[in-house]
C-alpha cells in the first residue's frame, strides 16, 4: 500500500495527443482512488448523453463563463469548436483542503496559464519515445484523417520544443514502456516535498513567468 503523500500540490501532466498520457493520468486515479483526485471542469457545452452534472463537468452558460473569467476564478481554460472549457480555483482548492491530491491532464497552453496563475504545481510532461512512434500511435489509432494527423503532429513538435524550456517541467518522463513509465510517475507524485523546495516554490509565488 503506497503512503500517503506529504505534497499536496496539484499534479499537471501533460504532453502532446497520442502520447499516453490520458492512460498514465487515470491509472493513477484507479490504483489510489483515495489518494487522487480530478477536478471538475466547467464547460459552456451541452451535456452528452450519460453525463451528469457536477460529475463529467459542470454545465454554465457563456455569460456565465465569461463572468468566471473576468473574476480570474480559472487557472486555465480554453475553446474547442466553439465550446469553452475551464479548470476553477475553488474546485481545486476545495479537493486540496479535503486532503487529496488533484492531478490535471492539461494542454501545453493551459500549463502556461497556469504557471502564470500563480497556484503551486508539480508539472509532470510525457514525451513519446520519438516523432516516429508518436506518429505510428496516432496512425494506429485508425479514427484520425490524414490532416488531423499532420495537425496533431505540427503541434507535438510545439510542444516538444516548449517542454525544453527550462524550469518548465519538474520530470519529463519517455512512455516507452506504459508500466516503467507509471512507475516513474508514482515515485515522483510520492516523492517528499524537501525544505529547498517548499523555499524555491514561495520565492517563484511572487514571480511572472514570460510566455
């Protein structure tokens, strides 16, 4: 039986489509469902069929999403296909005062919104063995269109290129293996939280990273 952890900070994984992270993210759920949490997210979409309110996502309207983002009340949030998407501060805050541990799977432009959110994170990026596997995992898929796969790819290389930056990521772990790389994530998320790190975190509290 895994401990309970000593960090509380939210776990932001991310990394480009295809490359497992989604199957990393709810694993961890799955094998420590008391330990882990998801947050919520708003969204400005219709419930689909079988989703429930305040479980799948919580359902507003423009106006009131727009008013969300006035009141800076997101650490992040996005627009697909014209719906509008967000992660909330008090849904975070609320999982992390309860003790549990919130682990977001976020894109490449929400992990800058939140890093400029000023929230305290642990970010966690997934990168694909090479371009060459991605592309043949995003192929085998075979529900992509040929210009989905080259959009997805372009974006992958973006990503890549960002994950770079330093100080952006505190582990950036190859899924090469799905096992070795769970495995890598849950020595991390375990890992105790050092005193060099809680002072380097509150020193980076007050600072504005640059996008």
């Amino acid at each position: 039986m895994a401990p309970v952890p000593t960090d509380l900070r939210p776990i932001v994984i991310s990394g480009p489509s295809g490359v497992g992270k989604g199957t990393l993210y709810k694993l961890l759920l799955e094998r420590h469902p008391s330990i882990f949490a998801t947050s919520v997210s708003h969204t400005t979409r219709d419930p689909r069929p079988g989703e429930k309110r305040g479980v799948d996502y919580y359902y507003i309207t423009m106006a009131e999403f727009e008013k969300m983002i006035e009141e800076k009340a997101f650490v992040e949030h996005a627009k697909f296909g014209g719906n509008r998407y967000g992660t909330s501060k008090r849904t975070i805050g609320e999982l992390t005062a309860s003790g549990r541990v919130v682990v977001l799977d976020i894109e490449m432009e929400g992990v800058k919104q939140i890093k400029n959110s000023h929230i305290e994170a642990r970010y966690v990026f997934i990168a694909p063995p090479s371009m060459e596997v991605l592309e043949q995992r995003l192929r085998g898929r075979g529900t992509e269109k040929e210009d989905s796969i080259q959009k997805r790819l372009a974006q992958a290389r973006n990503e890549l290129e960002y994950s770079e930056t330093p100080g952006v990521h505190d582990l950036t772990i190859v899924n090469d293996d799905l096992e070795n790389a769970y495995t890598e994530l849950e020595e991390f998320v375990f890992q105790k939280r050092t005193q060099d790190q809680g002072a380097k975190d509150e020193g980076a509290a007050g600072e504005s990273v640059q996008d």
